[in-house]
C-alpha cells in the first residue's frame, strides 16, 4: 500500500494545483489506494470496506471518509484511476513484449423485452449475433487489445451492430496515439480481421504486423502442416493464441471513462454501419 501510494503520488496523481476552499482531507493518492486495497482485500460493498477500514487500516490514513463521500469520489476520480491503470501497466514487463493480441467478445446486458425498455443503456446497447455460440444477444461488444500474457492495453465497447473491422481500426488508432502501440508489433488475432483494407491499415498506417489463421476460401498463406491437410500448425497455434484476449474480456477494467488513456467509451449508433440485421422485435 505504501509502495503504490509513492509510483502514484511521484507519477500519476496532479500536484501542485490549488483549488478554491478546503483542502482534500484524503488526497487522490490516498484515494486510489483505498479502492485498489478494497479489491483487494475482497470487501462486498463499500460500506462493509469502510468499517474494515477503521478497524484494520486506520492507522495508514490521516482521514477516512464516510460512505457517501467515498462514493462521490470515486465517481469523480474515475479518469485518474483510468491513467493509475495505465500507468502501472507500463511498468509490467509484458508491456515490452513484442506481441500483442487482439479480439471481440459479447457482452450481453438484458435477456427480455422489458430491460431493453427500460434499460438506461438503451441507444448505446443494440441486438448483435454472436457466431461463436449461434445465438443473438441484447448488449454491447467489448474489444480488446493484450499483451500474451492477458493483460489489457488498450479497450472499448461499441455497438454490436458495428462492424469488427471497423471498430477495430478506430481501437488501434486511439492505442497509438495513447503510445500503447510501437512500429514493429506483432498482432495476432482471428479470422474476423481478414481483409485487405484492414491488413493495410495495420501494416502500413500502424507499422504493424498483422498474423491470423487462414480462411477457408483463401490460399493457404503460411504453408500446410505435415500429414494434415486441413491447417496450418501456425495457424493452429495462433488460434489457441489469440483466445488468450477472449478469456480476459469477461472482466474489463471499470474505470474507463470518456478521455482516459487506458480505454475508450462506448460507440453510438452510426447509420450506414455494417453487421447482420436486428431480430424480430418479438425475439428475447
């Protein structure tokens, strides 16, 4: 605790800057390492986290503030736990590595008519087909970015309705300018990338190496295993590889907010987007 309240306060946290009236009783560092220990430590709500709090970590905070004044921060600090995110993830060593993965994976938000009526996610959330289990689903689509070893780099949700390709492309382009993407990367994903237009997008506006498996009705592009005539082994492998990203996706970082630099916001509706066309309204 002490440790991450240091990199932050040093590197992460603004200092220096003064706001009119009182100044904060906790500090945003101080903040952060609540939220992060709270995780940590497993407390189920933020009120059952206080009260462990003032019994177990009292003595590590000058000032512990009460629950709603918790929960006003944290809303409030949502970009700078965002950059803290960001920040830390640079210095992991598989920041360095010269893999990244990239991948889509549901995200299902209402199972009857009555959420997508009432739901507050309503025009952000839309009716998607999900090839990888056969079956339509009411939500949004998280897309990815990773290093090998899962950990997220750069993030959005969009509309399922949206082409892969597309959203794809604008997520590359926010991770470049974020400096989460170097000249020279290999990026490995499925055959949902396949396509000439992206492959020069990747290739020659990013400095990128694009890797996937081959299509069925493409040539082969890597050559054939030995004694299979069905796939490539590179092709093989790099599917069990790219399902490294899709495993991660089922818990994406929460503190993504509009202009943070670890993650995008979600993507309205576009007209004249690509993807398959909603089900009937009758469908759940």
């Amino acid at each position: 605790m002490i440790a991450l309240y240091v990199e932050i306060d040093d590197h992460v946290a603004p200092s220096g800057q003064h706001r009119p009236g009182q100044p904060k009783r906790l500090s945003d560092a101080e903040l952060v390492c609540l939220a992060v220990a709270q995780v940590l430590l497993g407390a189920r709500s933020e009120h059952h986290w206080l009260r462990m709090c003032y019994g177990r970590l009292g003595h590590l905070f000058p000032y512990l503030p009460h629950q709603p004044g918790y929960h006003k921060r944290l809303k409030k600090a949502a970009p700078l736990l965002a950059a803290v995110m960001d920040h830390l993830a640079r210095q992991c060593p598989s920041w360095y590595d010269p893999v990244r993965l990239i991948d889509a994976t549901p995200v299902p938000c209402g199972t009857s008519r009555e959420t997508v009526r009432r739901s507050e996610l309503a025009g952000w959330a839309h009716y998607g087909y999900c090839a990888a289990h056969s079956r339509w689903y009411w939500g949004l689509k998280l897309y990815l970015i990773t290093t090998p070893d899962g950990m997220p780099v750069a993030w959005c949700l969009a509309d399922p309705k949206l082409g892969e390709r597309e959203v794809a492309g604008e997520l590359l382009a926010h991770a470049a300018r974020a400096g989460a993407l170097r000249a020279g990367l290999i990026l490995i994903g499925d055959k949902g990338f396949a396509g000439r237009e992206f492959e020069d997008l990747v290739t020659t506006g990013h400095g990128l190496h694009l890797v996937r498996p081959d299509r069925k009705d493409e040539a082969p592009r890597h050559g054939r295993s030995a004694g299979s005539g069905s796939g490539s082994n590179r092709s093989t492998t790099l599917s069990r590889a790219s399902s490294t990203s899709n495993a991660t996706a089922a818990a994406p970082p929460r503190a993504s907010t509009p202009g943070s630099p670890s993650g995008c916001w979600p993507w309205p509706s576009a007209s004249g987007t690509t993807g398959r066309p909603a089900p009937p309204s009758s469908g759940r």
